[in-house]
C-alpha cells in the first residue's frame, strides 16, 4: 500500500451553540474534499481537534466520514492515544467500519525513552490488522521520534507511512534514510515545506491547509508531479496569505471560519472551549482571505 498525495486532515465541524458534532456539515465537507480532487481524507487529526472528542464521538465521526467517502478516495483515520491499550482498541474499532489505514501519533504529555516508544508500536502492530502511519508532531507531543528508531520500526510489516510534522527538513531527510529499501512511506506535515519535501522524496503531503486552499495545495502537488517545478514554487509560495491568518486565534478556529466561509455547504462551526470564537475583526480578516484565494490564479 503506498500512502501518497494530498491528504487532508479534516476539521471535525461543530454546531454553534451546543458544540456536538455535525454530520450534516460532516458529509457535506467529505464530498466539497473529494470533488476538488484530494488524495486521502485524514479524520480525527489535530486540526480535527482529536484531543477534544470522547472515544464513542471518535467512532461515530470516523463512521460517517468512511461511509460517505464510500471508497472514493482512503481513510486514514487518527487513532493515537497515550496508552497503548486504548490505542489499540480504538484502532481495531476503525478497522470494523472500513478505515484504510490508522495515524497513531507518538505519546504525549508523557515522554518516553526510544525502547518504550519502539514496543508501543510493535505491541499495536502484533494486535491491530491495518496499515499504520507514525505521525511526528514534536511542538505538541514533546518529543521526537528519533531516526533509529523509524529504522527499527520499518520493518515491523503494518508500518506504511510516517508524517513527519517537526517542520525540520533535516529531520524529514533523516526520515528517508530510515526508510530506504522499505515500503514505508515519508509525509510532510509541515504545508510550508511541502515542496521541498516532494523535493527530497517525500510521497506527499498531510496538509491542513487544503481544508480550504486545496486548489493551491494540489496545485504544488501536481505541478511537481507534472515537472513543473516553476509552477510548483508559485503555488508553494502563494499559500502564505493563508497560513498568516491561521495565527489569528488558537488552532482550528481560523482555520474552522475559512472552511465556513468558502462555501455555502458547510458551516464547520466553532472550535471546542476552552477555544474562543472569533472577533468580528477576526472574521473580516478570514473573509477577506478567502476571497483573495477565490481570484487567485497562477
């Protein structure tokens, strides 16, 4: 299996008021993704506020999500917990509702040495039957993943991808030394380095910024695949207007209102307390935005 192109790690919208999910927005953000040409859909991310939904949400979200997919493109769905038991569970869940593969992100609060990290996932492969993809995301976890270790861990047969969200390209290429002469994949985590890593041999790009510029993002993608690479630098740069405005308020709010705000079909809601909305010049700010990327053209 070889995890590759744009994937976008979806927000998980909400409704105003209560902040319980909502599927109707759910469904409708699934096919918005899809008609635009995405690669994989990526639930239960960070920037799908993971860290904020219950275990029973986590399932029934992930269930919508693979249903209205319907096999059109993969579901990679985020499974990681602190403990190594719960992970499993819920990664042998998403396997019963048709998950194609799951993203088990590295222990956080907690940091583990290099043997606790190896056996975590070694126990997880010897119990759930699924693809995996390590996700690397040092800033929240604490921690990352060493480079001998990714090369101890590509050889267990589930491990197909690792995303690598550390931001550093000698840390990405590091990556892809561990994984020579292996299936494994490398993904970037980093939308500001996605050039450099398809540059390097990445096969792809875990971008939360295609939730709402996924022409753009694709368009580094493709151009690059195409070999273009002048095209793909244009497309590489013209995302950060975009990645300016995510900085506006904690993460996913901005990035929340920019999905709402880019089509009638989905009103992707808040972000869960104790993130605040956003102000009305906040707000102005994000539409201006996303009209700028309306009539962009490169």
């Amino acid at each position: 299996m070889s995890i590759e192109g744009i994937i976008t790690p979806i927000v998980t919208p909400f409704k105003e008021g209560n902040q319980e999910i909502d599927y109707e927005a759910t469904r409708a953000l699934v096919n918005r993704l899809i008609e635009r040409g995405v690669h994989g859909l990526f639930p239960l991310g960070t920037n799908g506020e993971f860290h904020m939904l219950s275990d029973e949400e986590k399932i029934k979200f992930a269930k919508v999500v693979i249903d209205e997919t319907n096999q059109r493109v993969p579901v990679y769905v985020g499974t990681g917990c602190n403990s190594t038991k719960q992970t499993i569970e819920l990664s042998n869940k998403m396997k019963e509702l048709g998950a194609d593969a799951v993203s088990i992100v590295t222990p956080y609060f907690l940091i583990p040495n290099d043997e606790e990290i190896f056996n975590h996932y070694k126990m997880i492969t010897e119990q759930v039957d699924l693809p995996i993809i390590i996700y690397n995301i040092p800033k929240c976890t604490g921690m990352n993943l060493s480079p001998s270790v990714l090369e101890r861990l590509a050889k267990l047969p589930n491990i197909k991808a690792i995303k690598d969200s550390s931001g550093k390209m000698d840390n990405l290429e590091a990556y892809l030394d561990a994984v020579k002469g292996t299936d494994v994949n490398v993904l970037i985590g980093s939308d500001s380095t996605i050039l450099k890593g398809l540059e390097l041999g990445a096969s792809g790009a875990v971008a939360g910024t295609s939730n709402c510029i996924t022409k753009e993002i694709l368009g580094i993608y493709n151009s690059f695949k195409a070999g273009d690479t002048e095209r793909a630098k244009k497309y590489q740069e013209s995302i950060e207007p975009y990645r300016a405005i995510l900085k506006l308020a904690t993460t996913p709010a901005a990035m929340k209102m920019s999905v709402t705000l880019d089509g009638d079909d989905c009103n992707a809601g808040p972000a869960r307390f104790p993130v605040e909305p956003l102000t009305q010049e906040q707000i102005q700010q994000v539409k201006e935005c996303v009209e700028y990327y309306h009539n962009l053209v490169i």
